[in-house]
C-alpha cells in the first residue's frame, strides 16, 4: 500500500539550491538528478545512465546536457542520448526517464507521477514566501520519518505544550477549543485563544513590532493542502480590537503580529522524508536580525520535533498492525489523513476515484 | 522457537540505576520503561504511548505518573491513563501494559510473562550481595549475543586455560576431573583441584588476606539456576586443611578464601542480552581497594569473554542448521541448555509441561 | 544463481602478508584462516571450530598446529583435530575443512572447489609480477562491488577519458579502434593508436626513460584470463619504428616503454571483492622511486574507478531486473561475462559442460 500518491508536485530544492550543477535527490523512492539549463529553467532526469547505471549526478554538465561519469554517454534535457562513444549512431531507446518540473514560491517542484497530469496551476499554495509585504527564511531538513507523521505533527498544536513547553507552548494551546473543517483538497484547524497573556515568543514579537505588552488575542489557523503541504496562519494582536473577524470574514488585524508558518514535506521513502519550512511575516520587514532569529528560533523548535518524529517512526516498525486511536485534538490530523488516502486510492483505481475526487488548483 | 522463557523473573537494573527518572530498558524484546514512584517502589511499563506510540521515556514524572512528551496524555503506575488532552473523559481502553517488578539482593527484577505466575518466591538467590559477611561489587555490561552463550560460557571454565591465559587460567583447570549434576531447576559443575599451586589471582588474594603463599586446595563449584542465573562458589584453602569436606556436607574454609561470581544475564533480543555480574567476597571486608581492584579485575577478564562470544554469535549466524557437538567438558551446560529448553517448551505446552516441572522457589 | 565458478584459483593474500600468524579472509564467501607453517608453506583452513564455531583465527598458532582460542582444540595443517581438553581421546569426526593452496608470482592462492580438481598448473599467469626483466609493485584494495564490475571496467578502457580524464584519459582512447577476440579461456581487446601525442602518463615515462619527446604508437592489449584475471599489456614507443608487428607476430618496442598493469580480483561475497593489482615495467628497473611513483599514481587511479564502482553496485542493487543493453565498446566485457558464465553453469551441470570448456592451463 503506498504511502503517497505520486499524482502531485512535491518540493524538491530550495531555488538557491540548484544551480549549474548536479544535485541528486531521491523524492517518492525515485532518485533523480536536478540541474539547471544555461537560461536557467530546471531539469529533473531519473539519476542513472540508461547503459550501466551509473549515477548521472557523478558525471558532469556541458551546456544543457549531461555526461555521464562512466562511458561518456550524453542526454539532453529531455533524457534523450545525444551522444555514444566509438560509435556514429546512437540507439534509438537510449533514454532516461525526465520529470516535469518547474520554480514557483521559490521551491523547485517535481511532478513524479503521470507527466500528462502535470497542471502548474497545481502547485501548493505558498505565496508567503516571495509576495511584497511579506518577508522570512527558512530551511530544508531531512527526518528519518513517513512524512505523513510530520502532517500529523503540524495538523495538532496540542503538542506544543508538552514538546515545545520551554517556548511556544504553553497551557493556553491544549486547552483551548478548537474548530476542524475539510473540503476535497484541504482541511483546517481553527483555534483562538482570546485575552490571553501571550507566551513569551509572541509577547517579544508584539512588543518589539508594536511596543505592546499586555493580553492579546492569539490564533492558530492550520490550513492542509492534500498531499503534503500545511501553512500555519499564526499571530497575536492587542485583546479585543476584533482580529478575530466574524464568519469567514477576516478581522482587523492592524494592532497585532502576523506570520505564516509554511511547511511543505516531500517523502523522500516511504520513511524519509525532506522537509521544507520557511517562517514569513508581514512586520519589521527589514530588520535582518528579526528574520535571522526567527529562523533559528524555528529551527530550534523543529529540531524538538524531529527527535520525537524519529521514535514515533521507530515506534511504529516496532508495532506492526497496532491499532491506533484517535483523541479529540486528532480531528485535523484525521482529515488530513483521509484527504491523502483518497488521493493514494485514486492512483490505484483512478476510474471510480477521479470522479470522487477532483484535482483541480486552488480557487 | 523462542530462546527464552518470559515467565521468569529477569533482572532488568541495578538498584542504583533506578532513581525518579525514566529510564527505559528493552527485555525479552519488550521495550519497557522502568522509574520509582515516590516512595521508592519501582514501575515497570511498556515504553509506548497508547495514543502515538511515543516512548513513555521521552516524557516525564510527575509525581508517581508518566506524561508523554508528545500530546501529554497521563498514565499512573499501573498503566491506566489519567489524563487527555483538551477533553474532560479519558477513554477508559486506555492504558499501558504494567509490568510485576520487584527488588531484591541489589537488582530490579521484572517479570515479563503472565503476572499471575510472578511469585516472589522465585526470585534467584543471590543473597551473598547484600549479606552481612559479604562485600563486592559489580557490573551491568551488554554483549550482543543469545544469553545463552553466556551461560554456556560459565557452566565450562575451561575456557579460562584459552581465553584468560594471563589471569585466572592455567593447564590445572583444563585438566582438572570435574562432577556434574543437576536437579529441575538447578544443574551444578563441581571441580577440585588439590594440592596445586594457586593461579596468580588466587596466590595475590590469599597471600594479602591469610598471609599464606604455599600450596592449595583450590575449588569452583558452579551452580546454575534456570533460566538465567549462575553463581560460581571459587577460592583456595591452605592445602589439606579440609576445605573440600565429605560428600555433601561443605569443610572447613576458615584457613581460605573464597568468593562468589554471581551472574545474571537477562536477554534483551533473541541475540542481545544484558549480562549483570558482581563479585562477593568474605574477606578483607572493609578494605575498599580490594573491592575496587577485584571488581576492576572482574571486567577485564569477562571483556575477553564478551569478545569470544560476539564472535561466536556471528559464527552461529553464519552458520544456520549447524550441528555441535559436546565434549565431556560441555556437560554442565548440556544440561543448563536442557532445563531452559524445557521451561521453553513448557510455556508452548503448558498443561503437559506443568507437571514435568513446577516452578517452585529455592528450599 | 552462483555470481563465480568455485573450481578456481583465486588471489588471497600477497606473499608478504602471510606470515607465522593467523590471516582471516572470506574468500567467495567462505571464511578462511591462513597461516604459514614453520617451513614457510602456506596452509588455508575454514575458520570456525568445530565445536563451538569460534573463527580459529582468534586461537593461535602453535608449531605447525591451530590452537582454538576458546576451549583449545587443536588442528593441524590438514584441518584434523589433535588435542580436545579434559579427554584422552580425540572424536574422530573433529575436523575443519582445508583448502588447496600454494603460492605463484607472488601470491597465495587457494582453491574454494573441488579439491580433486585443484590442478597446480591452472594459476592464472602473473609471471611478470617475479620475473628477471621486470620491476613492479602493486596494492590490495577491498572494494564493495561484485567482482564481475571490476573485470567489465578493464575490458574496456574507454572509461579513462571520462573517469581518469586528469591523468592516463585522452579522447584518444575513446575514439580509437580496437579489435575483440576470444577463445575458451580467454578474451582480449587490442587498441593501437598510431602516431598520436601521448598522454600526459606516457610522455612523461618515454621521455624519463628513452629522453624521447615526439609522437609515439600507443597500445593497449587487455587479455582476460577466466573466471577474474586481467593483464593489460599497455606502452609507448617512437611512432613508426614498427612496435605492433604484423598478425600475430609482436614487432619492435625496443625504442619504447611497456608495463604489465596485473590484476586479479577475487571474490569476497557476491557484492564484495578483493581486488589485487600490480603494475610491472621493462624499463628504470633499478629506480625505486620510478616503482613508487607508479605505484602511488596506479592506486590514484585506481580509487576513481572504486568510487564508480561502487555506486554502479547501489545502483545495479536498487533496479532489479534491469535489462543491460552492449554498446560497441562493451565487446571485451561481453565476452569475459560469457567465459565467466560457462564456467558458472559447467558446475551446475558438470557432465554437460565439462565438454564444452575443458578448464586446461595456459600453453
């Protein structure tokens, strides 16, 4: 039974990650070799030569096209041989496998399933990281975990509690009541914490961005993009100027703080997977030093969920066929979860699921 | 085929591994979490969440209760769950399995198997380390092998003319007539060696504590208690002073000395196990060097041992289906071998085997 | 399907590294012990005891004999036990099984098979490695592929222009002709590049040995000899002072250089090998430095091909199945691989392919 679908572009680098040179990568067990053409578009060719298999990522770019580090056979962008040595013609089912592939959101995304089905319109939403207004950083991790565990861990901030008890968690999380919604392609989480004192991450960022220390109101808004990508609308602002907003309007938010917490998670295996987070915000747009400390702050809290993610996967290998049950605060995680079942069943029997489940992009 | 019986009390720490922490320890291929409640009783839980399966190590104490690190769920020390997350009811299927535990003579014993089978009673009498008349100390080291080399190891010292030729072995041990016997629970190896010149080790122990360097009596009686615990009675008297006595009735050691190897080896895996030793002495009670030295000495010979059986396991494993045959040396572990197969066999059978041996405690 | 022939002699040690003290290798997948006697022949017994399966070369040795370094059986040379502790008499059946060996161009070698089979004539011929008129030195290096890799990888020596590019590689011997024939036991691929400017390797040498700095005949003739043994007969001399003879009849190199690069490569495991190699000169014989020089660079290029050879083999392990397709260059492989392959199958099926490829040494 697959973990993922393969029907989907996943984030595969970061843009300044690739350049013009070879990066292996294995996304959804398939390894692959990225580079970049002269004019710098992507090109994403299955990483071992069509003669010997030789990893094509060991050979060496010459222009567009790549030569392999073993016999010298060359392939274009297309994973067509060009090239053969001592001999004139070059067989014609010379060829490796060449992925569509594309930049958007300053993530280079792979398309590792059925190329006929490859829309660009597609891609997750994760405008945040390079729309005027917003600003941030963020980084690439590798967990030794299903990345689904990771969805899991995103979908319940129940967890900062008793994970991140030391920063951003606080009672305040766990306790407050929340709202879970879902459509065909996403799910969310709502959770407002109202007159609250804020933890002392966002009591810093309030005062330091606005020169306010007293309660706030606090949300937590986790959107689910089916099958990997969550963003996390998240922020504080003064207690009762109405940054809560009522049904499905958003409120004023002009007195508080407000960032987006975007997370998009590609299985590397079916128990591995890169992670690509990025924390952006809509304050203090220019000060270096508030992005720098965001992004390690972040980064110290995601290194707490790794370990525990890695256990959890251990855990998991050495329970097979446990039975698990799900709490209160596992209602976004469940959706979640159903919404990439779908999309894993869809693949197996795509006559009665394409119909069931429309991919279609984003309104 | 199992290699181990789970009904049995196997010793899973030292007594000062155990404080109000968690610490978490694989046994019989159970992972299992072990603390001590306020009042210093030890608890013993599977170390896996209900919820996630998280360990329940990675959490904390709070007061005689685990949380888990991960969502917070709460279990007391019978495993029940108190506590959920962001809901008022704990859904009463909640629990962790508890384990019987229990102290005694200086190690934390759990028992792995049925708890309505873990009497007390049959706890392995290793009373010589915590006896007034006895001094030592010990070690827990961990050796990658089926326990049952190690025992096959203690059951022949023959091994110490080969392996520990520079210490306590000599040609007087592999040459030396021995006497095996053995009842249900029990099988003894039974060697003298009269007369003789005592070892270097021997020769230092009872020239520092009896003034004596002439020639000995020297004894090793090794008596094995199934599963897993062996205790070898070793020492040297002046020779011809009676140490050895008549059938069945001990002799007079008071011109000797003498001490116990006690061993308990507690499998982890089917080829990993934790091998717990001290040595008890009876003389220079109060003279912390000697304690220091022997138990320094003690170490250095049995990471020879730890050595030959790794390698043996890996030979084993090589070797799948291969056929040992005994020599007459083999003969206390043959039957150390026999009485664990048939506690073995007895656990797959029960009714049959429960009358061929009732496990009783020591008279 | 078996990945070597047994009924061979393979390379297990240097002359230089056998010795008066136990030497364990595996050996197509047997784990060997090699000692030399007090008269300096070599002796290869399968390394596990009897008993209890400790690798005897944990034991010692003790005259001509094996002293198992746990109970202490002893072995001699011809794998019988002579001694077991505490018993008079010697269980007839105690032995381990000893294998052909002997040593030739300074190499020990040992037969895995049939020793009724174990012809002394059959040694591949190496005799440039010992020979008056030649000089050398060579290496043993492990690598982690299967043996058949490393004889693909000198069956054809396009490879230098894409792997050795920095050193011995020049488009040269890429686009060069070359001519493949074979027989029953041997294959060979012969490439002439006439009137050419050498390589940066071979200019540097004709010119240190000859003071010649023109253009030069290159020739490299690589003879596979079944089932792992490569000798490449590789140089330079003056262009057009006839070194390549007529068909069949070896010309003039006196106004040249030539070495003899040796290697021989046995099988560890059906994914591990022992590569040996050495390279042998007609030239500077006295000059050590020139032999170190060689030996040094010969070994630099020689961990590039490992680097690739290696992940050929992750990459060959991660697609199963996958259908290899010969390029042009690929004809000297090919024909090894089928020499290779017949003996293979000649011992599935002996009667049958014991016609088809009479195994006969070298005229």
């Amino acid at each position: 039974m697959a973990t993922f679908p393969l029907n989907a572009w996943y984030a595969a680098a970061y843009d300044v990650e690739l350049g013009r040179s070879l990066l292996p990568r294995t996304i959804c067990n398939q390894k692959i070799v990225f580079y970049r053409r002269e004019d710098g578009t992507p090109v994403a060719l299955e990483d071992a030569c069509w003669h010997r298999l030789l990893p094509l990522s060991m050979g060496r770019l010459e222009g567009d096209e790549v030569v392999c580090g073993y016999h010298g056979l060359v392939f274009n962008g297309s994973g067509r041989c060009t090239h053969m040595p001592s001999q004139e013609s070059v067989n014609p089912s010379a060829c490796v496998r060449a992925y569509p592939v594309l930049q958007k959101h300053r993530f280079v995304w792979v398309w590792p399933g059925d190329p006929a089905l490859a829309d660009p319109a597609l891609v997750p939403d994760l405008h945040w990281n390079d729309s005027p207004g917003w600003t941030g950083d963020g980084k690439l991790i590798h967990v030794n975990c299903d990345y689904r565990l990771v969805i899991d861990n995103l979908m319940d901030l129940t967890h900062e509690t008793f994970v991140h008890g030391g920063s951003i968690g606080d009672r305040a999380v766990a306790e407050a009541p929340f709202v879970a919604t879902h459509g065909d392609r996403f799910a969310t989480v709502t959770r407002w914490m109202e007159g609250i004192q804020p933890p002392p991450f966002w009591a810093g960022q309030i005062r330091h961005a606005r020169g306010y220390s007293g309660a706030v109101d606090r949300w937590q808004i986790i959107r689910f993009e089916a099958p990997c990508t969550v963003t996390i609308d998240v922020g504080v602002a003064e207690a009762g100027t109405g940054a809560r907003g009522s049904e499905g309007v958003p409120g004023d938010r002009s007195r508080g703080v407000n960032g987006f917490v975007l997370n998009t998670i590609t299985p590397e295996t079916d128990k591995t997977c890169h992670y690509f987070w990025a924390f952006a915000r809509n304050y203090c747009l220019h000060e270096q030093r508030v992005t720098h400390e965001l992004r390690e702050g972040v980064a110290r809290i995601f290194r707490e969920d790794e370990s525990v993610l890695e256990a959890q996967q251990r855990a998991i290998d050495d329970h097979p066929g446990y039975t698990f049950y799900n709490l209160n605060i596992d209602a976004g995680a469940m959706w979640a979860r159903r919404l990439i079942d779908r999309r894993i069943a869809a693949e197996a029997s795509p006559a009665a699921a394409g119909r069931a489940i429309p991919i279609r992009p984003a309104a």
